[in-house]
C-alpha cells in the first residue's frame, strides 16, 4: 500500500497499480463475508459491471467463499441493447463472476422488459426482500455512481429502481473504457439502482483503478457533499472503504 487516509467517513486506500489494488480490495471483500456469514444464514450482494471492477471480480472468484449462501444483484442495465450484447451489465457480469461460482441466486436487471416502470418495480421488490449486506461498485468519471449521474441523482430519492438517461459525459465514458466504438452506439436510457438503494448496503466497498478516473476521485474526496457530485455521499456512509491506486489519486 502507497498511504491511506480517511475523509469524514471514507476510508481511502492508495495501491501502487490496479493488479495490487484488485487483490487488496478482494481480500477485504472476502474477509467481511466470511465474518458475516459466521452470523447471517445467506448475504445479498450488489456488483458493478465495467472495465474498473476486472481485477477485483477476477480476484475475488479465487477466493474460498461459500456461494451457495449468497444472492447477487447488480445496480444498472443498458435499455435497448440485444440480449445477447456483451456490453449489457448482466452479461458482463455472467462472463466475469456469474458463471464462475454457484450462487444461491443471481437476479438479473431486465433491460429490454416490455414495461420497464413495471420492471424497476420488481427488481425494487427484490431488493426490499434481499436488502444488501455489501455493495461493490465504481464510480464514473462524471461522479455517477450505478448510472445516477448528476443531473438525475437524488440522495432523498424514494425509489429504489428508476429509469433514467445518460448524460453525454457518462456515454463517453463506455467508449472511453473500448465497451463501445462511438457514442451514438451508447444506448440513452438505462435502469438503475437509485443512490438509496445503493447506500442501504451495510458494507460499501469501491473499486476506482486509472488514470481516467482521478478527477472523480478528487471531487469525491475535496468537493462539497452534493448530487452534483454523486460519490461524494459516500464519505457520508458509515462503512466505506474506497480502494485507488496510483493514477486515479494523483491528484489527490
């Protein structure tokens, strides 16, 4: 580890390189669910899909953890994408951990349902029923967390499950990250998990490796607690831990 320091209640880590930054983030996710499963029956866990959770999802699917006590979620999907699209979150997902282990269950974001008011509502339902004992997330390069981005977050929002669209910076963003080859591929809408349900998790442990990232870093840990900045309520949460390295802190 390069330092690590804490702002109000986050716990930020510096590792040398997004590899170290993987495994210490694995370790830590894996330590606290083998805690919690000394005392809880099966945990609810939330995953992020993107470029930036690689090394942590290929670490974390090594490790010796009793699957079959654990339901997965995953906090956003693209609207539109077909349903075979490897950029659609679920798919990611399947490819990166899904299909590695044996969950108790994986619910799946219904992207192309019919009635996607009627699918937020569902996977709402889900939620409240399996309330997250961890979240494992990003954070965007705008500061959106899931794909609240800052002109549609809401820290008081009363939904769980929301449609939204994406802003030009987030659609770049993908193809930024090579998941697509030019921003009019980027699908406009999404659904995602709203910044309650993501802040429900007892455990929040965030995963930002890369240069691209470390004006996102810096107003998450320096700008004023704001929707403008939709990270920055995670030095809000009592169990934060946000793990960098040492290109996405650079400025920090």
């Amino acid at each position: 580890m390069v330092r690590e320091f804490t702002t109000d209640k986050l716990k930020v880590q510096v590792l040398e390189d997004r590899n170290l930054l993987g495994t210490r983030a694995a370790e830590a996710v894996y330590q606290k669910i083998k805690a919690l499963l000394g005392t809880e029956p099966y945990l609810n866990i939330i995953f992020a899909a993107a470029p930036s959770q690689n090394e942590f999802l290929s670490a974390l699917i090594e490790k010796d953890i009793d699957w079959s006590r654990i339901n997965a979620f995953h906090m956003d999907e693209y609207i539109g994408l077909a349903e075979d699209a490897p950029q659609g979150f679920g798919n990611f997902l399947k490819a990166a951990i899904f299909d590695h282990v044996g969950f108790r269950s994986v619910n799946y974001i219904r992207g192309n349902a019919a009635d996607t008011v009627a699918e937020c509502e569902r996977y709402e339902k889900l939620l409240l029923q399996f309330p997250p004992h961890l979240v494992c997330m990003g954070i965007g390069e705008n500061t959106h967390i899931a794909f609240n981005d800052p002109h549609v977050a809401d820290f008081n929002d009363t939904r769980l499950v929301k449609v939204v669209d994406l802003d030009r910076e987030c659609r770049q963003q993908q193809v930024n990250d090579g998941c697509f080859g030019k921003i009019d591929q980027v699908p406009e809408y999404a659904l995602t998990l709203t910044i309650p349900a993501l802040f429900s998790g007892k455990y929040i442990f965030c995963m930002v490796p890369g240069e691209k990232k470390a004006k996102a870093v810096h107003h998450t840990l320096s700008q004023e607690v704001t929707a403008q900045y939709p990270s920055t309520i995670l030095r809000k949460h009592e169990n934060a831990v946000m793990f960098t390295d040492k290109q996405s802190s650079v400025f920090v």
